[in-house]
C-alpha cells in the first residue's frame, strides 16, 4: 500500500499541488494553441504533464512497505574518529554508515558505535533492531556502584570495573585521608573496596587511579540508633569481656549472659531487652530456644569461640538453614589472615548471597530477615591489650558492619544518580510506609513490593545536580552531566535497551518501509528536463 510522507506540511503541500496543476493547465492551454502539428503537441504536452506530475510526487514523497529486510546500518557518535569508524564498519561488514544526528530513519538493524548519544536521537530508533558496539576508552570506568545512604557504622561497598591494560593502583581518599587502596593486575579490571562509614552527614572521597583523580565518590550517612545486642556465652574469657567493652563504649546496649556451671549463670549489662536486634554465641547455644527465638525476629546471630570447625559448620547449618561450606586449607593449628591476626586452618568456599571476609574466615549469609555469621578467627583482645585500639576497632567495624541488622525506616539507594536519568529508591518499614516519598519539591510515588509487604520502591529523574534533599532529613547526591560522564552514558544506554528490550522489532524486519532514494529523484527530474530541453531542437 502507498502511503505519503511530504517534505513540508500537508496544508502547505496541498497548496503547491494546487499552483502546479493550476500552471500545467495553462501550460498545456498555451501548446493546444500554438500552430505545431498534433503529434509535436501531443509530445510537449506529455513531457510537461510528466514534469508536473514529477514535481507533485517528489513534494509528496510516496513511500510504500516492502517485505525484503532493509539493510544495516552503522550509526556513531560525533567524537568519534574516523579511523575508529572505519575498523568497526569492515568488521561488522556494514556497507552504510551515518552520523546519528543525520539519521533518517532508513536502515535495520542499527549499530550503535560511541556512547555520546543524547535521549532525543535514541527515541527515533524505538521500531529498529538496535545492536549496541561498545568500545570502552582505556583507563575508564566502564562501572561503579556504591550505597548512596547508609547508618553510621554500616559498611559502605565500591565495586567497580576500569578498562585497563596495565597494573594500576586504585585508592579512596577523604579530605586526603587514605580509606581504601588495591592493586588492580594488567587486563583484570574489577576492583571492590570496603569501609565502615564513620562521618555523619555528606561524605566525598576521591576515586584516585594511581596519582590521577577518576571522579568522586558521594554518599549520606545518617545516625545509627543504638542496637541491643546480647552476649550469651557457655563459659567466660578475656575475648567476650573485651567485645562487651568495646560495644559499651561505642554507645551500644549490651546485655551479657555466661554459664559458669550447670546451675550458674551471670547476667550483667542492660536488662534483657524488648527487642533483640544483635546476638552473639558459641555454639553450645545453638540448640537454645532463645537463639531460634532471635532467628524468628529478624535478629543478627554471630556464631564465635568454636573449637571443631566442621561439627560447628553443621550444626549452624542444621539449626538456621544456611548453607555455610568449609574446607582444610593446612595441617597447621592456625593459619596467619593478617600480621596481628589468625585464624582456624579452614576457610569458607565461596557461594552466591554469602558475604565472606578476612581471608575467607568470616561469612554472613540473609536468612529471611535475619543474618547469620560465622566467624574462625581467633581472639582478637591481644590486638586490644598490645595498645592497638584502632586495629582492634577496625576489625569488630568490619565484622558487625557486615551483620547490621535492618532498621525500621531504612532508605535504600544505589549511587550514581545523574540528572536527567531515572533512579529508583527503597523504603523498607515494619509499619505503615506512606504511598509517597519527597525528593526537593516532589512527591515519588511508592509502590508495593509483590514480595515484601514491608518494602516499597519508587522511580523517579533528578531534575538537579548536587546534594538533594530525601524526605525530612536525609539526602542524596545528584551527579550533573560532567561528572562521571563514562557512567552516564552506561546508565543511558541500560535505561534505554532495557525500555526497549520487550518490543517487537520482527514486524519492522521483515515489512520495512521504503521510498524513492534522492539520486532516483535527482535522475528522473534531469531526465524529464533534458527531454523538454531537446524537444524543440529535434522535432523542429
């Protein structure tokens, strides 16, 4: 079926369609009363009908559906060089390429070669195949995430990937303060670091690859509440009288139980509270019903003390469900984790929605709404009495950090949010959680969670850059199109293949839409002109 697509709007079309008949008539009048013989007027009047004719078509553009499948095309970006569009266009073997920005809708599948695409040249591709060439510039960050609002105290992951082939030294620095370093090995790329977050309020660190700066790492940390933990013990030491210490000192509520026979137990600390949110034992409590009550309430359990690792690992896993695999790494009694620190000669195997640390000698594993850690290193309050209080900090930091327990009211949001792109947010509250949250000025409606009746999440674009502010007294950053601009158009191109992930473009392959090429126009136009221009010299 042919359809028309006029090069200007169908009114304005309409009237030049009208002036062109209207002068053909005359035209053809003017021939019809001129003294030539009827063949010679029948010919002119042909040639100038065909010209008119011509002329209303090519204002009208007809175009029509074939059902051949049109042919790729290669479509960059405009920072890209030439030479670089010339080596992908012989390996994909692609005849045709074109600037995105002079895109005309003509050719299936589309190759999309660059990343510096804006939102408007992406939605004119909504019916085509679309392939996506990414060819990461070396020593640019291809992906990062971080936890955008955290407690004070939780541990705040970067992950990560550079596109590298070189060693490179990655580190995260605050106000010049050293955080987190690795080394990242030639053509390996992906990095991870840890730390507690410690600073309340809005943090900025420096992302440094080796004495260069990447970009800025922002994020918000709100006040910790005080959390009940419970020590509950089958007999006394120096370990659990150092931990219950330094928990009291750091402002936590702490409620300590130790068995020292049969029929005797010491109970010291705050009363037993409420609501336990934190419970730390041996083994020998395992069959407790108090711990299986603390598991039920979505409390923390951190198994510790033990003696014979593999009958440990089994009861854990038998009394909480988990799925905790240890192995022998030595003979040894003890194996070295770090300078001032050991451990059992075992380590855990690595398993999906297993957090492990310490060289593989702690994991925690989500069991519903309760964590469960199991810890084979050895006592760490020699690191204490040696004067090394912030080393002793800095461990018990990583390892309750890791098992924080989930707070009512928590904000989740993964960083980075760019303006101008869509971001999601997570409110999870054991109460009424309200159908909308404000970010500035607007409202994000929530929506419920089809899993999680306590959790509700929301989508919204940032329509500023810089810090934001979420709800009554947190906040978020909002990164402008300058910073992390390798990110951007990686978040760009994921929002926008996933949009279009579920459309069908099997239609548009097989019945594309075709029309006459400008050459064909070009062509028939001289044609018709050199034929009226030549008719009076040869029949004459």
């Amino acid at each position: 079926m042919i359809q028309f697509e006029p090069l200007i709007s169908w009114t304005w079309a309409w009237l030049f369609a009208v002036a062109i008949c209207v002068i053909l008539c005359v035209q053809l009048f003017w021939i019809l009363k001129k003294n030539l013989s009827s063949s010679r007027k029948a010919i002119r009047m042909a040639l100038n009908f065909l010209f008119g004719l011509l002329l209303i078509a090519y204002i009208f553009q007809p175009t029509w559906t074939s059902n051949l499948p049109e042919e790729a095309i290669l479509l960059y970006s405009s920072e890209l060089p030439k030479d670089e569009i010339g080596f992908w266009k012989d390996s994909l073997k692609v005849k045709r390429t074109k600037q995105i920005s002079k895109f005309q809708g003509d050719g299936n599948p589309v190759y999309l070669l660059g990343s510096d695409f804006s939102e408007q040249d992406l939605l004119g591709l909504w019916n085509k195949d679309i392939q996506w060439v990414t060819d990461s510039e070396r020593g640019s960050i291809t992906y990062l995430n971080w936890k955008g609002i955290l407690r004070k105290g939780e541990m705040q992951v970067v992950k990560g990937r550079i596109e590298s082939t070189d060693t490179l030294r990655l580190s995260l620095a605050q106000q010049g303060e050293l955080l987190a370093e690795t080394i990242i090995e030639a053509n390996s790329g992906i990095f991870e670091f840890e730390f507690p977050a410690q600073v309340v309020g809005r943090n900025a660190l420096d992302l440094m690859m080796n004495d260069s700066l990447l970009g800025r790492v922002n994020f918000f940390v709100q006040p910790s509440k005080p959390i009940q933990y419970k020590l509950q013990f089958a007999f006394p030491d120096a370990e659990i009288r150092t931990l219950t210490q330094y928990l009291i000192n750091s402002g936590e509520q702490v409620n300590e139980q130790i068995a020292i026979s049969k029929n005797a137990v010491i109970r010291s600390g705050n009363s037993e509270p409420d609501s336990l949110q934190f419970l730390i034992i041996d083994p020998a409590q395992l069959s407790k019903k108090s711990t299986l009550d603390a598991i039920d309430q979505g409390a923390s359990v951190l198994v510790m003390n033990g003696n014979e690792v593999n009958n440990d690992v089994s009861a854990i896993n038998k009394a909480f469900g988990t799925n905790f695999k240890v192995k022998r790494t030595s003979n040894e009694e003890s194996r070295v984790i770090d300078e001032d620190l050991g451990g059992a000669p075992y380590e855990f195997e690595s398993i999906i929605a297993q957090k492990l640390l310490f060289d593989n000698a702690f994991a925690v594993q989500q069991i519903g709404n309760a964590k469960v850690g199991l810890s084979l290193l050895e006592s760490t309050f020699p690191i204490k009495l040696a004067g090394d209080s912030l080393r002793y900090q800095a461990i018990w930091q990583q390892i309750l950090g890791a098992m924080l327990p989930q707070e009512s009211g928590a904000v989740e949001l993964n960083q980075p949010v760019f303006g101008g792109l869509q971001a999601e947010i997570q409110i999870n509250e054991e109460e009424s959680i309200a159908d909308f949250i404000a970010i500035e000025s607007d409202s994000v409606f929530l929506q419920p969670s089809l899993v999680n009746p306590f959790s509700r999440t929301g989508r919204f674009v940032s329509l500023d850059s810089g810090w934001v502010s979420l709800a009554d007294s947190l906040e978020f950053y909002s990164y402008a199109a300058g910073e992390w601009p390798s990110l951007r158009a990686t978040k760009l191109r994921a929002d926008f293949l996933t949009m279009y992930s579920n459309k069908d473009t099997s239609s548009t392959i097989n019945n594309s839409k075709e029309k006459i090429s400008d050459w064909l126009w070009f062509g028939m136009f001289l044609l018709v002109l050199t034929l009226i221009w030549l008719e009076p010299k040869v029949l004459n």
